[in-house]
C-alpha cells in the first residue's frame, strides 16, 4: 500500500452554512513569533550596550589617561613669579653673623599668596652655627644654594624651582 501524504497549504475553508447556528470554532493562533520575542531583543541590544560601555571605559582608564599623565609629567614645569624674601640675619658660629636675602623661582602652578615662612625657617635651620668660612667662599654659597633649593623643593611640593641670593653679607 502507498502512503499519501497531504499537505493543507492556507487556512481550511469553511463550508458554505456551515456555521450557521452553531457556535463558531475559534479561530487558530497564527504561527509565528511567540509573546516574548521582542523581550529577548532588548536584553541582547542592553547587552551589547553594556558591553560597549565597559570597554570603552577600559579603554580610556588604561590607554587615554595614563598617556596624559606621562606628558604632564613629563612637561617640566614653567617658571612663574619670583618672591623676594626680606633680609634677615642668621647666627653662624664663633658670633659671626650672615646677612641674607633670598628670590625664591616659583613655578607657573604655585598660589597667588605664597607663604614664605616655611622658606624662611628653612635657611635659619640650614645655616645657623655654620663657619663663616664655610659660606665665604663661592664654593661655599653654590653649595648653600644647593641645599635651600633642595630643602624649598621638598617643603613647598616642588613650588621652588631656583634659589637666587639677593643679599650675602657675612661679618
């Protein structure tokens, strides 16, 4: 015996009369997408969103901002204003005494007001009870300059860029 196969291609038609009086059957549901179709689209294309988002981020966090930080750090920093502190007198040894002004080099970054008590604390600390003979020299001043540009650097965060002498008297 043959198998026939039959194949119903569109919707049955219904007879002529054949729903009269009867309760119609209800109709089919068209095939297709189910009910929660789109809801699966959105949470793909939040997803992929999501994910954009983040690498974006990561890109930023590790390519972007460390190269701005390497140029600003590797900008040196521009001079800016040049503070004069008042002379004052330093106690050496032997009851000597030293007469000495200072130009502080600020960079471009450093505040309108610069307190230059720290600056002035910083020479008495360095040169009280040193020998005149050790200052007297030019050897002696480039190494005292050394030293305050050092010390300023590290108390005002990198502020001082140079130290200038505007007055230099011992006796």
């Amino acid at each position: 015996m043959a198998v026939v196969e039959q194949r119903v291609v569109g919707a049955p038609r219904q007879k002529i009369g054949a729903g009269r009086g009867a309760a119609a059957a209800p109709e089919p549901a068209p095939e297709g997408k189910p009910e929660g179709g789109r809801s699966w689209l959105k949470v793909v294309v939040l997803v992929v969103l999501v994910s954009l988002v983040a690498a974006g981020l990561t890109i930023y966090l590790v390519v972007v901002r460390p190269e701005a930080a390497a140029r600003k750090a590797a900008a040196p920093p521009v001079p800016g204003a040049i503070v004069q502190l008042e002379p004052m007198n330093v106690n050496l040894a032997s009851g000597k005494y030293l007469r000495i002004g200072l130009g502080l080099q600020l960079t471009e970054d450093a505040g309108s007001e610069f307190d230059v008590t720290r600056a002035k604390d910083a020479v008495i600390s360095l040169l009280s009870g040193h020998k005149v003979d050790d200052v007297a020299t030019p050897e002696g001043r480039e190494a005292v300059r050394a030293a305050l540009e050092e010390q300023l650097a590290t108390a005002y965060g990198g502020d001082v860029l140079g130290v200038y002498f505007t007055d230099f008297v011992t006796q």
